[in-house]
C-alpha cells in the first residue's frame, strides 16, 4: 500500500466519511448453530465472528476459581483476512489482543454466579480493515448476551486517532498505518466507565480529551446497534 | 474430548437407519442442501463460503510468491491448511492442529492435486528461486458434521473465485484452473450407507468413506475413516453414491 | 416507576424499574434502579419485577428433575453430564435404594457410560458439587425413547402454566414426555411419526418461546399435521 498525499481532503476522509463519522457497521446475534451464544459484526471493510461456550466445565481443573467463573478470550486472524498471508495460530500480537479484550469484557460480567466454570469466548477475524479488535469486542459482547451469560450491560468498542492533525473515529487500515495515532476504547455505556483503552502515535492533553469525547459518541451509536441486533434475533418476522 | 452420545439417541439413530430414514428426515441417499457463497473476503484473491446444512466452512485462497521445491523448480506451490476454530464446536479446543485437522487438510490437498486441478507448471516465475504458491485456508466456523464434503467444496469453489492477483509477475490471463473435484462422503451405520452424514449420524456411524471424483465421474482421492470396514459391494455401492452426488454439488459452483 | 412494558423483549443493562420494587431472577440492582442483567422478556407483577432468560446453561437447583447421560464411573457410583457447567454425582444406593457392599457386588451392571438417567437434585454445595437421587416412579436408567435437547430457558414453555402445554402434547400425540430442567426431553410413543411430531411441537416451542398464544398455536399445529397423514 502506497502512502497517499493527504489522508483528509476538504474535511472529507478517503472513503468519504466525515472526521466523526463510523464505517457502516452491521450486527447479527446467534449465527452459529454450535455455539451456546454467537454473533457476526461488519464494521466496513472488517468481518468478525464471536461464539460464547459456557459457564461449561473448567479443564485442567488447577485452573478453576472456587468462587467464580473464568473468562478466557482467543482473538485470532483467519491466514487470508489480511494481504499477506498470516501464519495461523497465536502470535504476540493476537496473545496481547485477547488478554486486553478479556479485560474489557470482565467488569460486565456476574461471574460470581458460576463458581469453579470458564466461559469461553472465541473471536474469529475473516477479513481485516484496521479495528479488528474493536469489531471483535462489539461481536464478544453480544454474543456473551446470546448465550445468556448474565451481564450488567454490553461493552462497546471503537477506535479513534488522529489524521493529518485532525481527530477521526473508527480508523480504516490507511488512517491506521499511515495516521498519526490510534487509540482503541472500549467503554460500558450505561455507567460511561473505560474498560480498554490503548494507544499509539501522538496526542495533546486536548486531542487525548476530544478523542475520548469521540470514542464515547461512537461507542453509543455501536451500542444501538448491538441491543437491536439482541432484540432482532426475537422478532416477530411479518407473516409468522 | 470427543462428545458422548447417549445409548438413547444412538439407538434411535441406528433404529431409524434400520427402517431407511434418518434423524433430520432425509432419504439415505440425500445430501443436506449445499449453500454456496463467492467472494466474501476481500483479502484473500478467492474466497467461498460452504453451508452443508449447519455445518459452515469458509476458505480463502492466498496466491504469493514462494520459493519451489528443489525437485520441481519450475513448478507452484499448493498448500492446504485446515483449522478446526474452537469457536466452531464445543470439542474443538486452542492449539496446534489434531489429527482431525491434519486429515481434513490431507484429504482435501488429495483431490485438487491429484486430479492436477491446478496446472502447477504454469504457476513458475523464475526457475529454482520465485514461484507461485496457492495456499488454501480451511477455516471451520460451525461443525455439525460432513466438514470434509463441505471443506472441499468450499476450496474448489473458492479456487474458482480466484481473481489474478496485482502483481508483474503475473502474466497468466487467468487462473489456471481445469478441473473440479468435488468430495463426498458416505457412512456405514448398522451396515447401511448413508450419504452426508451429520455430526449425530458420524458419532455412532461403524466408518466412512469420502470419494473425490472430477466432472468425468473418474476418482481422484479415497479416504477411509472410522473403526469399522467396508465389503466389496458396499464399496462400489459408495462409489455409485459419491459421483451421482458429486454431480449435483459441481452445479452449485456455477 | 416502571420502564419497560409486560413481556417487552430487554437486553443487559437496560433500565426496568426505579424505586421500591423486588427484583427477582435475570435482573440486579443499582442505587434504586433495577436493570436487566440478560436477554430476556421482562415480568412485571405487583411489586416484583424479573427478567425470564430466553437463552442460558442449566444451572442445578435442589427438586430439580434433570435427565443426566453417564460419561464416567468410580467406586460407589457415577459422574452425569446434566447439560449444565456442573457434573453431577449418583452414587449406586441412590441408584437402587439399598445398601450395596461395593466389595461383593460389580456395580458396572446398573449403569454404563452413555445411559441415560432420570433423576433429581438432591444436594448442591456452595462449590456447585451436584448429588442426584431417583426416588420417583420412572427415575432410574431410562430404556427406549427419544432424547430431545434444546435451551434449558425454554423448558418452562414446554411444560407451559400448571403443565398445560406438556398435557397439549401428550393428549395429542398419544406419547409420553419426562421432561428435564435441564433441557433434556425423553419422548416414548409407538409409532416413529407421532414422535416425530412431538418432537416437531418441542422446537416450535423453542424458537417461538418469547411469543404469547403460543399453546393455541401448538395445538392447532399437531391437530393440522395429524389430520394430514397420520
């Protein structure tokens, strides 16, 4: 990929969105059959599965926690859903990426509930476009509510940065490799609390502040969409 | 950790097959409905997405520069990978692939390379030092049975979607593709066949036999599965099944 | 104040009720607000509001009736899979209802992995270790039938208020149902296609759980299937 010239234009980013503007972003609650809960999230150019199985029995049993459930979260890239081919199975990237999901997903969780049990998820990226983790934390979250884990709320997630000097929402893979910074969030949208947050590249104090400010706009929106992709899965279809 | 089947639904499964009908009500010989799906993955330069009734499989085909092997330095590469995603079953759990997996990849690498679907000859670009390789990549999404009927046809299906990749090394106007094998798979339950088993069917089948046959009915890989053996007519028997079968699944890659 | 309508279909996190109100199953509390904790349809009555789960793993009650598959043995008895994060325990005396001296007798006999078992929870620990009896008439391994599972949420409608709907089915499709807490169903009828039909009403209840009238709609169903054909 050839660096463009500008990466904003006339306020206007390459693939025409406005600086405050997401990728078009789709949801679907319980895609998979197997699954005890599932979803499948478009955010653009990313295509992301998440399947839940759990509170199932905990192996090796050394790893299970008397008083509560554990969460294990596997991110992983299909080997063609980038552009070069990607080796399959773990890497420090994606063993980083699903420790911080993890993080992300526990503080909604009653885990207290199921003593000595782990809930598995598992996120699996078909293609990617920049925001992978962002996608797979939206498609965890409903998938977790899918499956019936009982949760205080959903978690949503975005990512935001900084093109040319301007603050953006939901970076796209141009804006993420040649942008100046990329912060991913991901927020509890009810109590407005913080529950991932990295970045790299450059922020002011202000631009950390506005690009927050962003994220939490954003993150309402995806939050939308992932309650109507719950209610969705139980709606009465015209003609039943 | 292999699921346990209770004795109840075994018996039920074996009793139906008995009486030549099957848990999800098709006929012995009846395949579930195929779902094809082209050119999902943007990423990838083919891609395909199998539905074999629940079962799901999705494949994208990458075609990148590679060193040949020694014995054949003007040839492409073809290398087939399957993963068996723990987000596809309750069994299937994180780590180097099982031998399932290594099966389904082997099986599957079989029939495209021995029907020399793929003309690897014209896949070289510069002799002993650059070539083509064609990786295919087996994700499995949901397993309720038949992954190698539904693998294989996901990769066939994909390999039809290849778009010639951006590169000047590419000189072919298209894909070398020639062939279609298509596999299919017939079990042995209380010593009847049935055709494309589901996942219920394969825990309390006696063995399997997969077939891969090309458009002219001729077969370009076998693989036998399970404990159990198989007589001589029940092997002809299966063939008849596989390429009839076969037949009506290479309609779905148009 | 109440926030949602009676039945309305919530998701986590959403807001039901503020002020003096008990808050039951599938919802949890916050300050004076009680939000929902699943995916659910809400129930609101008098001063009690809960969530009724429409997804979710079974998890072990004492009284429940579960329909278990034995998947290991040990000395004194076996280990169940209920369906549920838990296994559970059914120790041979609770089996057959005498002593047995574990050294005269092969207790292999009773049971084998794979059977099937009805039985009830006796005890569950704080550590969520399960023990199971078969005190009632039908409890024990289970011969013939046809097992059925589907989301343990959902067994509530099959057996339906007062167990109107699980009467619905057997009434008309003349078999009989032992039907788990634990989403495991165990239907016994001499003809296949009757059973089949059973079967049909168990997963029509199952995807259109979060429906209402939906006993008239299975009725209607088998009466329609049976006049056609069987």
């Amino acid at each position: 990929m050839e660096k463009p010239e500008k990466l904003l234009i006339d306020g206007k980013r390459l693939d025409g969105r406005a600086p405050d503007e997401l990728r078009p972003l789709k949801i679907k609650a319980g895609v998979l059959e197997r699954a005890d809960g599932s979803a499948y999230v478009e955010l653009g150019n990313n295509k992301v599965f998440a399947a839940v199985y759990g509170p199932r029995e905990m192996h090796p049993r050394h790893d299970q926690q008397p008083d509560s459930a554990v969460l294990r979260c596997r991110y992983s890239m299909a080997p063609f859903s980038v552009e070069d081919r990607k080796r399959p199975g773990p890497d420090r990237r994606s063993m980083e990426i699903s420790k911080v999901t993890r993080e992300a997903l526990e503080p909604v969780l009653f885990l207290e509930l199921y003593p000595r049990s782990v809930i598995d998820v598992f996120i699996e990226v078909l293609q990617a476009d920049a925001g992978t983790r962002t996608a797979g934390i939206n498609a965890a979250a409903v998938a977790l509510a899918d499956a019936g884990v009982p949760m205080r709320d959903l978690v949503s997630s975005v990512a935001v940065g900084k093109i040319d000097g301007t603050i953006i929402l939901d970076l796209m893979k141009e804006e993420d490799q040649f942008g100046t910074t990329d912060m991913p969030v991901a927020i509890i949208p009810r109590k407005k609390v913080v529950t991932l947050l990295q970045m790299d590249g450059h922020f002011t104090k202000e631009e950390f502040k506005q690009a927050l400010d962003l994220a939490f706009k954003g993150c309402e929106k995806i939050y939308e969409v992932q309650r109507q992709a719950l209610k969705e899965k139980y709606a009465i279809k015209e003609g039943e | 950790m292999d699921e346990i089947i209770s004795c109840v639904k075994r018996d039920y499964i074996i009793d139906l097959v008995k009486q030549g009908k099957r848990v999800d009500g098709r006929a012995l010989d009846q395949m579930r409905e195929a779902v094809v799906e082209k050119g999902l993955i943007k990423t990838a330069n083919g891609s395909a997405k199998v539905k074999l009734g629940k079962t799901q499989v999705l494949v994208g085909v990458k075609l990148m520069h590679a060193e040949p092997f020694p014995d054949t330095p003007e040839s492409g590469v073809l290398i087939v990978n399957a993963e068996l995603l723990p987000l596809a079953s309750p069994t299937f759990e994180p780590g180097p692939p099982r031998v399932e997996a290594i099966e389904l990849a082997r099986v599957i690498d079989r029939g495209i390379r021995e029907s020399d679907a793929i003309d690897l000859d014209k896949l070289g670009i510069k002799s002993g030092e650059d070539v083509w390789s064609v990786f295919i990549d087996i994700d499995v999404l949901d397993h309720d049975g038949g992954l190698i009927d539904a693998a294989a046809l996901a990769s066939i299906a994909a390999l039809t979607d290849v778009k010639p990749p951006k590169d000047e090394d590419w000189k072919l106007p298209e894909f070398p593709l020639s062939k279609l094998p298509v596999a299919v798979t017939v079990a042995k339950i209380d010593d009847r066949l049935v055709v494309d088993p589901c996942l219920d069917e394969e825990r309390v089948m006696d063995a399997r036999l997969t077939i891969t046959t090309i458009e002219d009915g001729s077969i370009c890989a076998i693989q036998k599965g399970g404990r159990g053996y198989f007589t001589r007519e029940e092997l002809e028997q299966a063939y008849d099944l596989a390429s009839s079968k076969a037949m009506e699944l290479r309609e779905k890659l148009r | 104040m109440i926030h949602v309508q009676n039945r309305e279909i919530v998701v986590p996190g959403q807001l039901i009720a503020e002020g003096n109100y008990r808050h039951l199953e599938g919802s949890y509390r916050e300050g004076n607000k009680i939000y929902s904790a699943v995916v659910g349809l809400a129930d609101v009555k008098g001063d009690r509001v809960r969530v009724i789960p429409l997804q979710g793993r079974y998890i072990p009650h004492v009284g429940d009736l579960v329909i278990g598959v034995v998947i290991d043995n040990h000395s004194s008895g076996w280990i169940l899979d209920i369906n549920s994060p838990y296994t559970a325990n059914l120790f041979v005396s609770e089996l057959v209802h005498r002593k047995v001296d574990l050294n005269k007798e092969d207790i292999s006999k009773f049971l084998s992995i794979g059977d099937v078992v009805l039985a009830s929870v006796k005890e569950v620990d704080e550590y969520m270790r399960v023990l199971l009896e078969t005190p009632g008439r039908g409890m024990g391994k289970i011969k013939g039938g046809k097992l059925v599972e589907i989301s343990p949420a959902k067994i509530p409608r099959v057996l339906g208020r007062k167990g109107s709907m699980l009467k619905v089915i057997e009434s008309k499709t003349g078999c009989t149902l032992a039907v788990g807490q634990n989403g495991r169903i165990i239907i016994w009828g001499k003809d296949p296609e009757r059973v089949n039909l059973a079967v049909e009403a168990i997963l029509m209840i199952e995807r259109e759980a979060h429906t209402s009238g939906l006993t008239d709609r299975v009725s209607l169903m088998l009466e329609k299937q049976r006049e056609g054909g069987i």
